[in-house]
C-alpha cells in the first residue's frame, strides 16, 4: 500500500514538472508570437502550438489536484452526516469517479488512436498531433489511478483503525 | 421515454447526487451527464462524445487564458506585489467601512477588461484579494461575495466571451455590441460597489474600519504601486491599440512580470515553484468544472430539453412583456443548472427570432442576456464563479461563498430594469456610434 | 396515414443561419414531405449535439444518426476531397459541388466505407477581405491574413501570412488588428456582418472548402426501403441545391454589404490570376505526390477535377 501510494505520487509529481514546463511553453510562445507580430513575422503556428500545450498543461495537473483534494465537493447537506457514512460515501465516490476517468482516458486514447490510423494533421501546421491526445489520455489515467490509490488507503486505514 | 422528460429527470438526479453523494460538482456534472447521454442514444455513442468532447475542450485556444492570467496574479503573488497593492489602497481606503472590498470590485473591473472569462477573473482575483482582506479581518462572507460578484464581471465587461458568440450567431456587430455594453457594465460595477456600502451598513463587524494613516503615510505607500501600474498599463495599452489576444496579453504580462520579479530580487526560488504549481491545479480544477458543464449540456441538447422547452414557451398566447420576462426567467434557470455559453448556444435560435419579432432591439437584448447569464454564474447550486472561489480559498466553505454572493442578486435585476427603461440611455447612445 | 414512426437525429456545426445550416433544413423538410410524414429529421445547429470536429466520429458511433462536417478541416482524413480544395479556380459553389459529387461517386473512397453518405457540397470560393483596398497581388505581400482548411498554404505561397483560427475569433481579431483580413467565402459578409469592419474584397477564386452529410451505417440499413429510396432521390439534387443557394446568397450578400456600407468588390488582374496559379501549382503537384504514395491515382484524380470543373462550369456560370 504504502509502495503505491509513493509511485502514485512520484507520477504525479513528474507530470507536474512536464506540466510546468508546458505552461512556462505557453507563455514563452505566446509572448514571442506578439514580439514577432511588431517586426510583421508572426508565427503562423502559435494558436495551434499555445492550444496543445494548454491540453498538456491541465491534463497533467488533473492528478495532483485530486490528490490534494483540490475539486469542490458540495458539503451543504453532507456535512451534517454521521463520520461513518461520510467515509463510505467517499469510497463510493473514489469508485464512480476512477472507474468513469478509467473510462475517459481510454476512449481519449482511442481518439488518438483514430487521429494516428486516419492519418488526420492539425489544420496549421499539418502535423501530427496524436501525441498531444495520447498526453491528455495519460493525465487522465493519472488521475483515476489517484483516485483509486485513495480509495485503498481508506480501506487500509480502516482495517488499521 | 420521451427525451424532454429524461433531459428534466438527468436534472434532478444530477443535484441528487451532487448534494448527497460527496462526488466533486465537476465530476458530478460529468458523470451525470454522461450515463443521461449512454440512456438516449447508445453506450458506444456516449463513449465516442467524452473522448473527443475531452480533447475539444482541452485543447480549445480560447481557454489557454485561465493558465496565463492565473500565473500572472501568481507571480505578483508570490513576488508581494499584490501586498504592496493591498497595503497602499488600505492606506488611502482602510478608514472607510469595506473599503478594501470596493478596492477589490474595482480591480475585478480591470481585471475584465482584459480577460474574456468569468472563472480566470475569479481564480484569479482570489488569490490577489482574499488573503489580503483576511489579513485585515474582513469576514468571509464579505471576501468571498465580492470576489465572485466582482469576477462575473469578467464576460460582462468586453472583451467578452458571451458577447462575441452571440455576435456571431445574429449577425450583429461585435463593435457595436462592445461599445453597447460600456454603460451597462459601469452599471453594474456601481451597484456591485453600492451593494458592499449597504452590507457593511448592515453588518458594521463585516469589513471593519482601519485606522486612519496619516498623509506621510498615504504617499510613501505609492511607490510600491509604481512597477504594478506600469505592468498594467502596458496590457491596457497592448490589448485596446494593439494587436494581441487575450491569451497573448495574458502571456506577455506573464513574461513581463515574471522579468520584473526576477530583476527586483523579488521572486524566490520557492516563490516561483510555487507559483507554477498552483497555477496547474488552480487551472486544471476550473478546466474540469468547464468540461463537466459541457457534457451535462451534451446530454441536455439530446434529450432536446432546451429545445422543447423554449419553443412551448413561445407558443404561449401571453402578452409581450410577460414572454419576455419567462424567456428572462428561462436564462436565469438555465445558468443555474447548466454553463452560461451552452445555454446560450442551445436557446439562442429559439428566443431569439421570438424577441425580434416583438420588437426588440437585437444589440440591446444582447446587453440584457449578458447580464442574466453572467447572474447565473453566482446563483446557486451551480453558479461557477462560487465554486471557483470556494475551491480558491480553502478556508472558506462553499456555502458561505453563495451565502456572501446572494446579497449581490438585486445588482443584476436593477440592472437589467434599468436597460428596460431606458434601453436609449443605456445601450444605443454608444451603440449607434459604430458605424 | 402515419405518424411520423422514424426519428433521425441531424448534428451541424455552424450557427442556424449560415448555409450549411440553412441546406439541412431544406433537407429535413424535403424528406419530410417526400416520405408522407413518416420521417421526421430533428436538427441540431450551432455544435449542440457534436463539436464540430467530431461530427464523423460521432455519427460512426451513433452519437448522432446524420451528421454535416467540413471535410477540410480535418486534413489528411478525406484525401480524395482534397483534390476539390486544391487552388484550381472554381468559380461557383454550384460547379464546385457538382465536381466533388461526381469525384467522390467515381472513386467510391475507402474514407466513407463506415458510413452512408448522404450528399457532399462546397463553399463558395474565397476572396480576400480586408480592411484596405488590395488592388494588385503585390499589396498582398506581408499581410497577417485570417483562413482556415487549405487556405493556409495558399496564402504563404502568394506572398502573404496566414493566421489559421475560427471564423469565431476573426472579429476580434481584425478589430484589434491581429489580422488585416480574412479570407473565406463571402457570403459572411452578411451572414456575420464581416462587411462592418472588412469594406474591400479582393476576388481571387482561392480555393473552396468542401462539406460533406453523412449517416450512421446501421441506421441507415434498418430504414425501409422506401426511405431509402427517397434519401438516395435527393442525394444529387441537394449537392446541387445547396450550390446554387449559396452562390445566390454571396450575390445578395454583396448587394447588402454595397447599399449598407459602400462594400467594394475589386476584380485582380489577369496577369494577377494567373500569377496565383503559377504560385500555388507546386500544392498541385505535391498533392499529386502525396496521394501516390498512398496507393491513389494522384494523377488520375487531378485530370478528373479539372475535367468536371470544365464540364460544370460551362453548366453554371
Ligand atoms: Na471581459
Ligand atoms: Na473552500
């Protein structure tokens, strides 16, 4: 348990850098593509490249925002539930939301799949841009995997407690 | 079953679930949204709609803004610049009750006018405001309410996302529809800052008065203020004489601010990690909250809810004004339970044709729907701006966001009375003016 | 008689009032009333059902039962068509269209083999509309112009920059000077009030974008075969129909823009054109190129377009 629980959040972590890498990207073209528009020059190419680095950047944090428990849960009535149900509803909750991300991630994946096999470029640039799917296919994998790491460490801490 | 009645029962399990099943709201909008789709049409249709509906979203241009603009607030975060803004404006603003409350409606006023979104301005004015107004014990209900009130600014006031589309799909002008919307957005930012008077009225304790600073003090808090201002007035002055997106703006300013913090030895280390690291979870959380919306939408234009429920309407034999005020009713709902924009794209060619037929004038009703759109953003329990904020501060119960922003509903409604009395004075002086 | 006993859900991406839109409502209708009522077609404008770059696949798993998608916007995917887009100069959507039908009835391309396609039509050709008057293909040169699909590549080779994004986005754009222009069919002259802020149009019959409808396989099998017949009917028909609505609406457009804000349509030298031509043949060849090597008749399919150009231009003028 406690081996996933480190792998869990080392993936994590390592998305993060790549995700940070990936914004710190966007800024740098997007402020670029401005300088080059003074000097009439602009890079035909920044709307395209700005928008899939956009996709990796928030794919690969979607994990580590789960983790520090970071989406908004409406507690107005589930506050006021006895401790013991409110953990079973948060097992219930891991459960439907790994299994329906478990599910995103690969239909993305077979988005891209589509995408490669179809032989389909982006509209600019005409390149290949699977990879890109595939990126935000794997940030979603992330994240149920979190989801489902959290959803064992209630049972561990139950049978501990 | 019939689509219509599955698109009102996909609602009501959808708030059954958010409100007893602790599963995020975005999720909760998600997976709804998602079994409704696999009951109308097909398990394998409903597969192929969340893969590519994922990637659209994701990789959608427009929303590359939410990153940037939050990295920037991040930056002049964790570089004290937000103190420094902060501490000056409660030099010359503390002594009054809420000040630093109307200081921040103001700077989501500016915020806007650069930003095209409601959850950017509202993630990221929580991060500038909130600490700073807590640091003067202002309560949250007050911190909150503001900043969520304030951030709906972000599609009123243009460059604004409703506007645009809604340009788009009648032909109108986009010129005309900015220039028809300068009044009613100072409107509504008036009666927003009118509103903080009247709560701290109200509530004396709410946003307690500072002690009064002497002028020596006023003034020698002002050079803080210099390197800020001049941050900003190069993004004013780049987006409305220049030639660049919101997203670009937002970019450059990062750029921009992230070079001044270097040079000024303001920025650590830590203080830069941390701002890329919060700028990714910060993003990644309302990116989800948008995709949720966009697939409960999904399944709701299935079920041809929207549809069907606009055009019984218009087959009402009511008089116009009372048509008018449930089509007003129906946009107010919709926000509710639904993303403004997909709202707005599902009922557009509906009422549309309906409130032209009566008479209206199309830039105005323009006007009008921005605003009971963006209302929808702090209505509860679906009202996106709360739930930005409330995920934003962590200390702060969602509850207490909406509890905070409630005060602010009459706003909108004087507004849009207003726009209804005087639809000259408010929208067409300027309007007219483009060609 | 019956009640309407076959529902076919009908996903577009453009708004209700752009032609594509306007075609599929003339469609619902037409198969409406050919089929005595017993079909009803609910549409879906304006992206509500499928975004717009997941009409194909969505209608493949039946997220929608018939679905209107741009073909260019998705390069690579629907090589045969790309014949269509390439810079040869149609004139007229009406001819356009007519040459994709028959291209695409000809070859029978493997692209469409997972659906039953219900017609396929082009824009008009795109013209050049820009916020300053460009008299000669020389002011071209160096100026930041908005395009989407083929459009991107025809403009770097005559000179200009090209800045690919939504038609959505293009207002703002040009407001704030990003582009200096934009380059599509003209009928958005009116249908989105581009006349406002672009009061110049340069004709220069660029390139066409082309669309195509199609239908989910299984629900297209498990319809009697008396609707099949009558959707088969209008297969033709409507290709041809929604050419020649769209070639009249840029004409009317081009009146509106003229009377309400002084739009003027300024017609590219003969020396011009052809320099176009000689500028963007290299596209030509590479297509030729690219689709051999995908086990196509490049050269084949080229000779067949401008064969049908010839033979519908002389048709519709
Ligand atoms: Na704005
Ligand atoms: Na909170």
């Amino acid at each position: 348990m406690k081996y996933l629980e480190r792998v869990n959040i080392a993936l994590n972590g390592f998305l993060m850098v790549i995700g940070g890498f990936a914004v710190l990207g966007i800024m740098t073209v997007a402020t670029a593509n401005v300088v080059l528009r003074m000097v009439h020059a602009p890079y035909r190419g920044a709307y395209e490249v700005v928008s899939f680095l956009g996709a990796v950047v928030i794919a690969f944090a979607l994990g580590y925002t789960e983790k520090k428990k970071g989406n908004i849960i409406v507690e107005i009535l589930t506050e006021r539930f006895p401790k013991r149900l409110r953990k079973t509803l948060e097992g219930v909750s891991c459960m439907i939301s790994g299994a329906f991300f478990s599910l995103v991630s690969w239909q993305i994946y077979e988005y891209g799949m589509k995408i490669l096999e179809s032989g389909e470029l982006s509209e600019t640039l005409k390149i290949a841009f699977h990879p890109f799917v595939f990126a935000v296919s794997s940030g979603f994998a992330v994240l149920a995997l979190t989801l489902f790491v959290d959803l064992a460490g209630l049972f561990v801490n139950r049978e501990e407690g | 079953m019939e689509g219509p009645i599955v698109g009102v029962i996909g609602i009501i399990v959808m708030f059954a679930v958010l409100f007893l099943l602790r599963i995020p709201a975005a999720f909760t909008m998600a997976i709804v949204g998602f079994a409704g789709v696999v009951y109308v049409t097909s398990f394998k249709a409903a597969l192929g709609m969340i893969g590519a509906d994922m990637w659209n979203i994701f990789s959608s241009y427009g929303l590359t803004v939410i990153p940037m603009f939050i990295l920037v607030g991040e930056f002049a975060h964790w570089g004290g610049y937000n103190n420094s803004l902060y501490n000056a404006t409660y030099r010359w603003f503390g002594h009054y009750r809420g000040g630093l409350a109307i200081t921040t409606i103001m700077a989501c006023a500016i915020f806007s006018a650069i930003s095209g979104s409601n959850s950017a301005t509202a993630a990221t004015m929580s991060t500038v405001a909130i600490p700073e107004m807590k640091k003067y014990n202002y309560r949250p209900e007050l911190n909150a309410g503001a900043v969520a009130a304030g951030a709906t600014l972000g599609v009123l006031i243009p460059p604004s996302i409703v506007l645009v589309i809604y340009g788009l799909y009648t032909g109108q002008s986009i010129g005309k529809l900015f220039f028809g919307n300068v009044i009613p957005s100072i409107i509504l930012t008036v009666l927003i800052a009118a509103t903080v008077f009247y709560i701290c009225w109200r509530h004396p304790d709410w946003g307690p008065k500072g002690p009064k600073s002497t002028w020596r003090e006023r003034f020698g808090a002002l050079p803080d203020l210099i390197e800020i201002s001049l941050l900003f007035g190069i993004i004013m002055f780049a987006l409305f004489t220049g030639c660049v997106t919101a997203t670009e703006a937002a970019a450059a300013s990062c750029a921009l601010g992230l070079i001044m913090c270097l040079m000024r030895r303001k920025l650590s280390w830590k203080g830069f990690i941390a701002s890329v690291t919060d700028t990714l979870h910060i993003s990644a959380m309302v990116f989800i909250i948008v995709a949720g919306a966009v697939i409960f939408g999904r399944f709701l234009a299935v079920t041809r809810l929207p549809f069907e429920a606009a055009s019984w309407i218009s087959t009402l034999a009511l008089p116009g004004w009372a048509l008018f005020w449930i089509i007003m009713l129906c946009y107010i709902i919709g926000g509710c339970v639904m993303d403004a924009l997909a709202f707005l794209l599902v009922s557009l060619p509906i009422f549309y044709p309906i409130v032209m037929e009566m008479g209206y004038d199309p830039i105005w009703f323009g006007q009008v729907i921005t605003i009971v759109t963006t209302m929808g953003a702090i209505m509860p329990p679906v009202g996106l701006c709360c739930y930005v904020v409330a995920g934003m501060a962590k200390d702060i119960p969602l509850s207490t966001v909406f509890k905070g922003s409630l005060y602010y509903i009459p706003s909108y409604i004087i507004a849009i009375l207003l726009l209804m009395l005087f639809p000259y004075g408010t929208v067409m002086v300027l309007s007219n003016l483009v060609r | 008689g019956h009640a309407a006993s076959i529902v076919l859900t009908y996903a577009n991406f453009p708004p209700a009032t752009t032609f594509p839109s306007i075609q599929m409502e003339r469609w619902a209708k037409e198969v409406e009333k050919r089929t005595g009522g017993r079909v009803k077609v609910q549409t879906f404008p304006g992206g509500t059902l499928l975004p717009a770059k997941n009409i194909f696949d969505g209608v493949v798993a039946g997220m929608a039962d018939i679905g209107n998608f741009a073909m260019s916007y998705q390069p690579g995917r629907f090589p045969l068509s790309e014949a269509i887009d390439l810079p040869v100069g149609f004139r007229n959507a009406r001819a356009a269209s007519m040459a994709l039908f028959d291209l695409i009835e000809k070859y029978q391309p493997k692209e469409f083999a997972k659906v039953k396609l219900i017609t396929v039509f082009t824009c008009p050709p795109a013209d050049i509309m820009t916020r300053i008057p460009v008299r000669s293909l020389k002011e071209i040169k160096g100026m930041e112009l908005r395009t989407s699909g083929t459009g991107t590549d025809v403009l770097r080779r005559i000179g200009a920059i090209p800045i690919g994004m939504p038609q959505s986005e293009a207002p703002e754009a040009i407001q704030k000077g990003i582009v200096k222009g934009n380059v599509s069919s003209m009928e958005i002259l009116k249908d989105f009030n581009f006349a406002a802020y672009l009061p110049y149009a340069a004709e220069a019959n660029l390139f066409v974008v082309s669309f195509a409808v199609v239908m989910n396989k299984d629900r297209w099998d498990s319809l009697p075969a008396d609707v099949k017949k009558v959707i088969d009917g209008l297969s033709r028909e409507q290709a041809e129909w929604t050419g020649a609505y769209v070639d009249d609406h840029v004409r009317e457009a081009l009146e509106w823009s003229k009377k309400k804000y002084g739009h003027q349509v300024i017609r590219l030298s003969d020396a011009d054109q052809s320099e176009i031509s000689r500028l963007t043949r290299p596209m030509i060849d590479d297509y030729v190129r690219k689709v051999t090597a995908q086990g196509l008749p490049g050269r084949e399919i080229m000779k067949d377009v401008y064969a049908l150009k010839q033979k519908h231009e002389k048709k519709y003028r």
